[in-house]
C-alpha cells in the first residue's frame, strides 16, 4: 500500500467516524429538532385554521346570496302566475275593451 492510499484510508476513516457521531447525536438528540417542528406545525395549524373560517364566512355569504336570490324568483313567479290566471286575464281584456270603447 502506497503512502497516498493509506493517506485517503485514514480520510475515509476519519469521515465516516464523523458522519456516525452526526447521526448518533441527531438520534439522540430529537429535543433540538422538537420545538422548530411544534412552532412549524403549530403556524400550519394556525394558516389552516384562518383559511377554513376565510371559507365558512365565505360560504355563508354565498348561502345567503342563494336564500335572496330563491326568494327573489319565487316573488315573480306568484306575480306572474298571479297576473296570467284566467279571472285575471279576463278581467285585465274586460278593462281593455272597456278602455278603448268595444
């Protein structure tokens, strides 16, 4: 073994002893990672939340657009089942011949 090889030997060596210390403190280790997670979470829940109530608002607002709208609709269409029933349309052509004198 030449000088060079047993120089990248003990690199590798010294690396991946380094590498096993970093996993083994990161497995023994979870309370550092813990509170950014929570606080992480914690802001998602939060965004989540805020957008479903941005939704409820918004569905209610469209429910009550509907309600006016239905209510709207069936107003005219008593007046129009109103105004073309036959006594009305009877007396409506009566007037009108009246009015112009047949």
């Amino acid at each position: 073994m030449t000088t060079d090889e047993r120089a990248e030997g003990s690199r590798s060596a010294a690396l991946a002893e380094l590498v096993g210390r970093l996993r083994h403190r990161r497995r023994s280790d979870p309370a550092v990672e813990t509170p950014v997670a929570e606080v992480d979470q914690k802001h998602k829940l939060e965004t989540v939340e805020a957008r479903v109530a941005h939704l409820e608002a918004e569905l209610e607002g469209l429910q009550d657009a509907l309600y006016r709208h239905q209510v709207l609709v069936e107003q005219n269409i008593g007046d129009l089942r109103r105004r073309t029933g036959p006594e009305q349309v009877a007396r409506d052509l009566s007037d009108d011949a009246r009015r112009r004198g047949l």
